[in-house]
C-alpha cells in the first residue's frame, strides 16, 4: 500500500519516514511534501491510500488539503498529525472519517496504531466494493439475465448529472438497448450502485462487436434511452476474459470517467481513446495575466485566457484535480476582488458558495462558463451596479438594526466602506430619498406593527424602534401617519 506524509517540520517528516517500520505495517511506497501545494502536485501521478497530515502547515491546512484529497480519491484513509487540541479541528476530522487525530509530540506507536488501523479500513473498504461487484455482477443467479457461458466482459460507468429517477432511468436503458443486445449476441447486467451511478455489465460468447460503426450506433441508443434533459456521462472498461478478470474491467472504467473534465456530459468514453499522462502542473502565470486583463478593464483579453486555457485542459486531456479546482477558484478570486473595489459586493459575498461549486463542478466548460459570466456582470455599468449593490445593503443593515438608539449615517456608511457624504448621494441618487427618510420610514412601519400587540405601551413602542425621546417619536409618527400613537392604536380596535 502506497502512504503520503504531509508536514512542514523537517525533523518530523524525515523522522517519520527513517523511524517507523513501514513494511510492517503494510505500506510500500511512501512520498512526503512540505506543504499542501506540494502534495497536490505529488498526487496528480501518485494515488496514495493513506495520507498522514500535519493540519496546521504555511498556506493552505491539512483540513483542505484532506478534502480535496477525499474528493479525488474518496477511499484514501486520513490520519491527522497536529500541535492544537483545538474542537474545531476534531470535528474536522470527525467530519472527514479521520482514522485519528495524533497530538504531537508524535510517539511512534500512537502513529504505529494509526497506520495499522488505516491499513485495515482500506483493505476491508476494498474487499467490500469487490464483493459489491459480485453482488451486482458476477452472482448473477439473483438476475433475470444470466452471464454464464459469456465469456468476453466489458463494465460501464454511467455517471449522471442528478440523484433523482435513477430507477426508471435504469429501466429505460434496460428497455431501450434490448433489441440492440439481442442483435448482437450480448447479455446486460445493470444497477445502481450510488446515488449518481448506474453500473453495468456486457457479456458475449465472443468478441463484443464495438467498432466504429457499432459504436455510433450503440451511443445513439445510450442517447435516445436517456433522453435530453438528463446530463450523463458514460464510462467503458476494458475488454476482458473470463469472468474472473471483470473488476479489472470495472477498474478501467473508473479511470474512463475521469475523463468527463475535458470531454463534457453527454458523452461515451473508452479506454483507448485516452491519451497522456493527464497529470497538471500547477501555474500561476495564467491567474496573473487574467488579473491584468481585468484591472485593465479588458473583457476580449480575459475571456480569451479563460477560453486558452480550458482549451489546453481539454487538448492535453488533463483529469480534474485539486491543482486544477485551485487555479479556477483563483480565477474567479480575481473576478471577486474586483467586485469588492468597485463595491459591488463584500469581502465575503458568496465565498462559500464558490468555493463548494468548485469543489463539486465536473467539467472545464461549465467552469469557464461559470466565469465568464461573471465577468459579463463585473463589466457593465459599474457605477449603476455600485449604486443598487450599495443601497440594498444600506437598506439591509437598517431594518436589521432600527432598533439601535445610536445609529447614525456614519454607522451605514462605514458598513459600506465609504465616507457619509459619498454615501448619501450615491443612496439619494439610486433610492430617490435621504438615508434619514428611509430609516424614518423602516421605523414608522415596524412601530405600526408593533402596535397590534396590546400589552406592549407606547413608550415601550418608542424604546423598540430606536426612540428614547417618546415625545419626539410622537412628533414623527404624527407626521408621518397624520395621527398620533394613541390615536393609531384606537384605529386598530375599530377595524
């Protein structure tokens, strides 16, 4: 079994690797990297079954770092090596189905014990996934299909865009290659094997007839079964023989569906058709030139370095990675830095939403598609965009806090990053009145609808809209409603 070590500690790392008995445990290959960076860049050629990381390291932490790696290689075992007994960070690795959390100073048998329980969670992870194959596939007595006397195999991964239906869509590509198999000489097992997935199992007395011509014809089937609003991506396995050598199929097929980065959805890919390395060697050079192109106001030059660039991925038929998710997240960084000079969001508008799209998006297209357009937003009318993005949080923040006695123009306007003066005209400008009238307004309504509760008084009224003058509140409401607050609670007991 194959382990990573991740720690930015020289003396620990190297420790790790020269003092632990390694082959005892199981492990037969080990790789370290000083940083979260490094290990993405390892792991691109190097598919580790366990990874053993430090979690607070320069730049990006182990707990990232563990996500994306789980998201890559969802059977990898986590064990994670750290200095803080901080809560967070145990539900982190709660979280991540961490095999432990070792505090340091490491002891060698505490790490020991770690490792060996990794080792045991994978084989057993393993076994258990080889055993679901013969459940779906190879103990065909429990299917109306029998696959004995086949003896030429080929798995497929249908990989769908969506959790829902998978039963009738099961039963529509059972139904719709039917006459197809038959023609054919072929026997098809299928199931569904995760909320997303449908596996299945092509069996012939000989050679299965998928060349060319057959091909277009098979994936015309594929195409008519499922329809055209569900997203699909289907993955083929080798062709193997004997019965014996199917999950060597299934392995295959795995490796096929990387392939959904730069082919897309809706698509059949096999085997042979993949080419390269399909590894990615991060570079930054790309994110800095886009970052001019934008400070630059130059929307032709930045859509041509995104379009560049999801071209290269798809011509060099690079597999989606943590390097890759990590360029495009710094992309779109760029396009949201920008919208926070022109103040057209905040510091932290929709950072989480971005950051979980990035983690779950499945092809290059759709995210240079998500890029672009943001970048048709960022460069219209900015001034126009400023001034409605400002208002609204403006008028956010004020029913949010009417209530507060010491609120104050100043209080908004520093909110928004901008001087009261600035403030004012620009919300004058786009909202058709003073800052002042509108936070009279919010607490005239909301005093309104407090005045339906009989036991609330009206000084208490005054308190709870941010008036500690009841005197003064009465001027303004009388004002505003051409009744004073008795007479507007009276109102309310004659309706």
């Amino acid at each position: 079994m194959k382990i990573i070590i991740v720690e930015d500690e020289s003396i620990i790392r190297n420790g790790l690797v020269k003092h632990i008995k390694w082959e005892s445990l199981g492990i037969s290959e080990i790789r370290v990297a000083a940083n979260a960076q490094e290990a993405l860049a390892i792991c691109e050629s190097y598919i580790p079954d366990i990874v053993v990381s430090d979690i607070s390291m320069p730049g990006e932490n182990g707990i990232s770092l563990c996500r994306k790696l789980r998201q890559l290689f969802p059977e990898i075992e986590i064990i994670f090596v750290t200095g803080y007994a901080d809560k967070e960070y145990l539900k982190a690795a709660i979280d991540l189905q961490a095999v432990r959390y070792v505090e340091k100073p490491i002891n060698r048998k505490d790490i020991s014990e770690a490792v060996q329980e990794a080792v045991c969670r994978y084989r057993k992870t393993m076994e258990h996934k080889e055993a679901q194959l013969h459940t779906l596939f190879i103990d065909s007595a429990s299917f109306p299909i029998d696959i004995r006397g086949k003896n030429v195999f080929r798995m497929g991964i249908l990989h769908l865009g969506q959790q829902e239906g998978l039963a009738q869509i099961k039963q529509n590509l059972t139904e719709g290659m039917d006459g197809w198999l038959k023609k054919y000489g072929l026997a098809m097992l299928s199931e569904i094997s995760d909320p997303t997935t449908i596996s299945f199992l092509l069996g012939g007395e000989q050679e299965q007839p998928l060349g060319a011509s057959v091909r277009k014809e098979y994936i015309q089937l594929i195409e008519q079964s499922l329809g055209e609003e569900i997203r699909w991506f289907l993955a083929m396995g080798s062709r193997v023989e004997g019965t014996e050598h199917i999950t060597d199929s299934w392995q295959t097929a795995r490796q096929v569906k990387k392939a959904l980065a730069y082919l897309g959805w809706n698509h059949v890919a096999f085997p042979e058709e993949l080419q390269g390395s399909h590894g990615f060697e991060e570079d930054m050079s790309v994110v800095e030139r886009f970052a001019e192109a934008v400070s630059g106001k130059k929307e032709e030059a930045a859509i041509e370095l995104l379009d560049n660039f999801a071209q290269e991925l798809e011509r060099k038929q690079v597999f989606l990675n943590g390097a890759v998710r990590h360029v495009y997240y710094a992309l779109n960084r760029v396009i949201r830095q920008a919208e926070i000079a022109l103040l057209l969001t905040d510091k932290n508008h929709e950072e989480d939403t971005d950051a979980e799209y990035f983690e779950h998006v499945a092809t290059f297209a759709e995210m240079n598609q998500y890029l672009q357009s943001c970048l048709s937003g960022l460069f219209e009318d900015g001034e126009a965009q400023k001034g409605t993005y400002v208002v609204k949080r403006v008028m956010d923040y004020i029913w949010e806090n009417y209530g507060d006695s010491s609120f104050s123009i100043k209080t908004l306007a520093d909110h928004v990053y901008l001087t009261p003066t600035y403030l004012s005209n620009v919300f004058k400008k786009s909202a058709g009145l003073t800052i002042g009238q509108y936070m009279v307004d919010v607490r005239i309504d909301r005093a309104k609808l407090l005045m339906k509760e009989p036991q609330l008084k009206f000084y208490q009224v005054a308190s709870m809209v941010g008036y500690e003058d009841a005197n003064y509140f009465a001027k303004i409401f009388k004002k505003k409603t051409n009744m004073t607050p008795s007479e507007y609670k009276e109102s309310l007991s004659v309706r």
